[in-house]
C-alpha cells in the first residue's frame, strides 16, 4: 500500500495526527492532574473533565462532521485542522508561563476546539482514501488507517515517558533548558501537526469538493432512530448491550486510570504513560490476530465472550495493586477489546443491510460517546464517595489486606463494579446472539482453535453466508402440528399484508417447487411406509434447499415478505423430536440446506394431537397416520424449540377461534414490518432542495 506515493503521503499526516492526537491527551490528563491541586475528588474530576471535553464535539457535531467532509474542499479541511490544533496546543505553555487565564479553564477549552478541528479532520481523511487507492486495494487501505489510527497510541504513551526523562537531562545541562514532560509533548505535539499540515499540501491529488449546503440530522434524532431499528434486529440489540458493557467498562479505566496509577500504584505520569499505551499494545494483536486465531469460530458467539472475557483482568486490575501486574493485565484487556472492536464491527458490516448500515454505524458511534461521556463523567465522583465512605467509618481511605495496600479504595470498588457490569451484559450479549445453540462452547472453542471442523461454520449453500447478511425482506413462518390450522392462518394472514401495500410471497412445504412436488409425493405417500428416518430428513432437506434458492431468498432480496406454511422447525420437530435422530445433526443439516436463513418469526399453532388429527376426515398421508405417541413427541419438540429461543416465537392456542388467532398474529407482526414506501424514496421526498437564482 505504501508504495502508492499519494496514500503514502495521506498514511503519514495521519500517522503524525494520530500521534498528536494520542500524545495531546496524555500530556493534558497529566497536567489536568497537577492544575486540580491535592484532593482525590478534585484530582479525578479534572482529569475526567480533559475525557469529557474531548468527547464532547463528537457527541454534538458529529453529524456535521460528515456533511462537511462531503460538501467542502477535503484538502483544505485537513491542512486547517492541523494548522488550528498546533496552534492551539503551543498557547497551553505559552499560558503556563505568562499565567494570562486560568490555566484549568484555558487547557479545557483548548481541548474543546483541539476536539473540534480533529472531528472534522478524520472524516475527511476517510472520505479521500477512495481516491487514492485502485478499488481492488481499498480494503487493505482501511486496515492500515485504522492499525495507524489505534497503533500510534503505544507510541504516544511511550514518548510521553521518553520526554520525562529528556526535561530531567535538560534541567540538569542548563537552567535555560529547564521544562517539564507536559510542555516538552505539548511542543512536539505541535512539531507534528505542522508536519502533517504541510504533507497534506504536496497530496494534490485529493479532488476538490463543490461548496453546497450542509444538512445532517442531529444526534438526538440519529440515537432516536437507532433505538428503533435495534428493536427489529436481535443482532444490533446483542451488539448494543456488549457495547454498554465494552463501554462503561472503558469509561471507568478512563476516569479513573491516572488517579489509580498514580495515587494507589504510584507509577506517577511516567506510569500512567506506560499503562495508557498498554492498552493499545493489547488492541493490536486482538483486532489482527485473534480471529485468526479463532478462524471458523462464530463472530455472533465471540463478540460476546471477548467482552465477558475481559472483565477478568479489569477485576483483577483492581485487586492487585502492582504497576508491572497492572500493565499486563492491561495489556489482555485491550486483546479482548481489540477482538470485540473488530467483531462487532464486522457483523454490523456484513450483516446489516446497505439501507440502514449507514444509520446503525452513526448510531453506535453516538452511542458509544453518550455511554463514555456518562461513565466518565459519574465514575470519578463514584469512588471519591466510596472513599469517602470508608473514611468516615475508619477514620482512613487505606485498606490493607495482608502484604496488599489500597491507597484510595473507592478506585478499587468501582473497578470491580465495572468488571461485574462487563460480564453480566457480555453473556446477555452472548445469549442474545447465539447462532450456535445446542453446541457446547468450550468444545466449539477448542476445536476453532485447533482447527477442527468441529468447531467449524459449516459448509455454504450455493456460495451463501452461513451467517447471512440480513436481506431486505420479512421471512415469516407457521408451524404446528396436524389440523392446527397453519394453512388457513397463513392464508389470512397474506390477504391482510397485501392489503396493507405489501409485496407478499405466500409458499409452504414440502412441494413449493417443481423438484419439492416430486418430493413431496414420495415423503407423504403413505406406500412409502418403510421410508429410513435418514432418507426422509434428507428429503425434506433436499425440498428446503430448492425451495430457499428458487422462492424464499429472491423474494427476501427484493424486499417481499415471505410467508411460508411450515419451514425448518418442522423438521427439528418432527425428524429431531418425533424420529429421535440427533437434533444438531438435524439442525446442522437443515442450516447448510437453508444458508442459515432463519425467519424473523415463528408463529406456532399448538393443539393437542388428538385435537388435530380429529379435525381430518381421514389420515391423508404417511406422517398423519403415524401413532399418537409420535405426535406427541413432535409437539413437544416445537414446544421446546420456542421456549429456547422465546423472541423469535408467537406460541397460540391454535383451539380459540380463528378470527381472534388472526388477530393476535397481526398485532405481533405489525410492529416489525418495514415502512412500505422504500427508505430510498422516503429519503428523495423528505426534503426540499434549494431554490437556486
């Protein structure tokens, strides 16, 4: 990549802006830390507020920033961006000397505008790797954007050490010299945007943008808007409570990791420095290696698991208060963040459809700094009272237990409660995206780890994703038992959809298709009496592969909703529970069939066999005529099935009447059905172009 002379020139202005970015809030959280005076609670709010402020322009202008990129000059933007924040950040020391404002209230807003200039820097930059790189390449350009991005920030710990030490030698050659570690990193910090500056210049390459007007939503109607798509999609839902979890946990690290360091560890800023780019020395072989590691274990199960994982060593972080122990811990904490970052990232890329993508990444970006700001902003105040609390009790804020001392315990307290609310909502999280139900996971760990293919994502369909994307369309499924009365409700159910305006696919199986109705003939014959219950699950597995290829899957990529009389559940039911063949050899089978297409609802009409099969004049097929005992095993193979996954589930007497079932079925599907005007029409009519001269 580097070898392509505009990105590589691109690659090192955000290198150096990275790096500046990085070393700006180190030097600032240090001197945050000297301005706040003595005082646990004073110390922690300051250096929580440098987090706050820098979090604060994303939280408001974030989507500004975006339009901007679009609508005016990039190139300009960044050699702006870089020019102001130099600017900015040599007046901290100029105004440490001359003493001409209140240096706290001065650093803050410096940050505040620093914050500002570096929003609207970064989508910017975004924008224009597009334009510098063949398409082919555009991925390996994001992955070295983003390693640069998150990779300088162990650098920046780093140097913010090394300059410790350089003002101790500098102080000792001559009193002309002398400075401290925050100015020396300030004055870097400023060398390195000039530097990026001035490298933007020579990228003449970047294309000028036509000036327009700008227009985005605001972040409230951004958050509000996600909030409802989330209630659709269990996958976004699994992915926003990990991130709560992630988060808080983050946050509590942020607030309170230099006070900890430095008051309990007494690593002093050098230590803080050391602990800060551990966490990014971590991130790194988490978000590169660790699903290689994993390769072939479920994204949906990791996700969950490397947020639950990670409250480990952030428990222990707080338990044992040594600065070499911490660093380490820290250093698996940031793996398991790095693995989540990269996971939850790629299952919202690939598995959210191109409409909405755009608005779930703005979503959770807004989310993600409403959580921090709220966490850093309460965690400080929060073990300041614990402290105090202890205090007033023992008449001290230090707690020993054995060769172990704590100097503020209130850091420690909450600490660990941020570990329990990681791993608490990491295994909901886990829980809630499950695409391995039945498979045991420290199994299906070990073998992704040795390369088992029991561990495996089985074989695809066709090409298909065992983990597809979501596709525009509703998948709705019946199920049940004989004479509960499935086909009628689906019949009734399609009528009321497509009076609503919708595309509606009615189907059923077995036999939607020409080569289903060939099967369908052999497996419901009742000539076929002696068919092997292998032969038959492997049949209406064939019948369901073709009918997923040639009827559902075009369907749901057009944007229809299927509603279909019997699907997957029928098998696992009646082969699983009714034959008693193995029900992840069932279900494993049925998935490769499928393409892992799972309906977005199960409506299941329970009635008593007996109930069912009286309906019927007379047995009309082979399954129909099995005894009563097999027909109880299939019901209680369907009831099982929904109470282990109840979301995806309507469970109904299928004896009420049928009007009052077609009621309850259009009241739980009319909450997730898509807008039937198309979101990209909606968005043509929503505004109102500019009347021009």
């Amino acid at each position: 990549m580097l070898s392509i002379r505009p990105f590589r020139r691109l690659w090192i202005a955000l290198s150096l802006s990275s790096l500046g970015d990085w070393l700006s809030l180190l030097a600032l959280t240090a001197l945050a830390y000297q301005l706040a005076g003595h005082g646990q609670a004073a110390q922690s709010a300051a250096v929580g507020g440098v987090w706050l402020i820098s979090l604060l322009p994303a939280l408001v202008l974030g989507p500004l920033a975006g339009a901007v990129a679009d609508r005016f000059d990039r190139r300009m933007n960044m050699i702006v961006g870089d020019v102001v924040r130099a600017v900015l950040y040599l007046s901290i020391p100029l105004n440490l000397n001359l003493h001409l404002v209140n240096e706290l209230t001065w650093m803050y807003l410096v940050q505040f505008l620093a914050s500002c200039a570096s929003l609207f820097w970064t989508p910017a930059k975004d924008a224009t790797v597009p334009n510098l790189v063949p398409a082919d390449r555009l991925e390996q350009a994001n992955q070295l954007s983003l390693f640069t991005t998150y990779g300088t920030a162990p650098v920046a710990g780093l140097l913010f050490g090394l300059l410790e030490l350089i003002s101790r030698v500098l102080g000792a050659t001559s009193h002309y010299f002398r400075t401290d570690q925050v100015n020396l990193a300030l004055y870097f910090n400023a060398a390195t945007f000039v530097v990026s500056a001035l490298t933007v210049v020579s990228l003449r390459e970047i294309p000028r943008q036509h000036r327009g007007e700008i227009s985005a939503p605001s972040a409230a109607k951004t958050i509000i808007e996600g909030w409802r798509y989330i209630g659709k999609s269990r996958v976004v839902r699994g992915i926003v409570i990990g991130m709560v979890g992630a988060f808080a946990a983050a946050g509590v690290v942020i607030g309170l990791g230099q006070v900890y360091v430095t008051d309990t560890l007494h690593g002093g800023h050098a230590g803080w420095g050391i602990v800060f780019a551990a966490i990014f020395v971590g991130l790194a072989p988490g978000m590169f290696l660790g699903l290689r590691i994993l390769r072939g274990f479920s994204r949906r199960r990791l996700f969950g698991m490397s947020i639950a994982f990670a409250a480990i060593p952030l428990a222990l972080a707080a338990l044992v208060p040594d600065l070499a122990v911490v660093t380490i811990l820290v250093v698996l904490l940031g793996s398991c963040a790095g693995v989540a970052y990269v996971t939850g990232y790629t299952i919202v890329g690939a598995e959210v459809d191109d409409q909405t993508r755009g608005r779930t990444f703005a979503f959770l970006q807004s989310a993600i700094r409403v959580i921090l700001f709220s966490v850093i902003a309460v965690a400080p105040f929060a073990a300041a009272a614990f402290t105090a609390a202890l205090r007033g009790m023992s008449g001290t804020s230090t707690v020993r237990i054995g060769n172990l001392s704590y100097g503020a315990i209130g850091d420690n307290i909450v600490l660990l409660l941020a570990a329990a609310v990681a791993v608490v909502l990491g295994i909901v999280s886990y829980r809630q995206m499950d695409d391995r139900k039945g498979v045991p996971l420290i199994a299906d760990l070990t073998s992704a780890v040795r390369g088992e293919p029991f561990g495996a994502v089985p074989a695809p369909l066709d090409g298909q994703e065992t983990e597809p994307r979501p596709r525009p369309g509703v998948l709705l499924a019946f199920e049940g038992g004989e004479g509960a009365g499935k086909s009628t409700q689906a019949r009734l159910l399609a009528i009321w959809l497509r009076e609503q305006g919708y595309d509606v696919v009615s189907t059923h199986e077995p036999g939607a298709t020409k080569v289903g109705m060939r099967l369908r003939a052999l497996l419901l014959d009742t000539a076929h009496a002696g068919l092997s219950s292998r032969a038959e699950t492997l049949m209406y597995a064939a019948d369901r592969a073709e009918h997923v290829a040639a009827v559902i899957l075009p369907a749901l990529e057009r944007g229809a909703i299927v509603v279909t009389d019997r699907y997957v559940d029928s098998s696992l039911a009646y082969q699983g529970a009714g034959r008693r063949l193995p029900p992840k050899d069932v279900a494993d089978l049925n998935k490769w069939a499928t393409g892992g297409i799972v309906p977005d609802l199960t409506i299941l009409l329970d009635l008593p066999p007996a109930a069912g099969l009286g309906r019927r004049a007379r047995s009309a097929d082979r399954l129909e005529a099995e005894p009563a005992e097999f027909h109880q095993r299939v019901r209680a193979g369907f009831l099982a099935l929904a109470d282990a996954d109840p979301q995806r589930y309507l469970v109904l007497d299928a004896t009420r009447p049928v009007t009052e079932l077609s009621r309850k079925i259009q009241d739980r599907v009319r909450d997730m059905l898509p807008d039937p005007v198309p979101y990209a029409a909606e968005e043509n009519t929503g505004s109102i172009p500019v009347v021009r001269d």
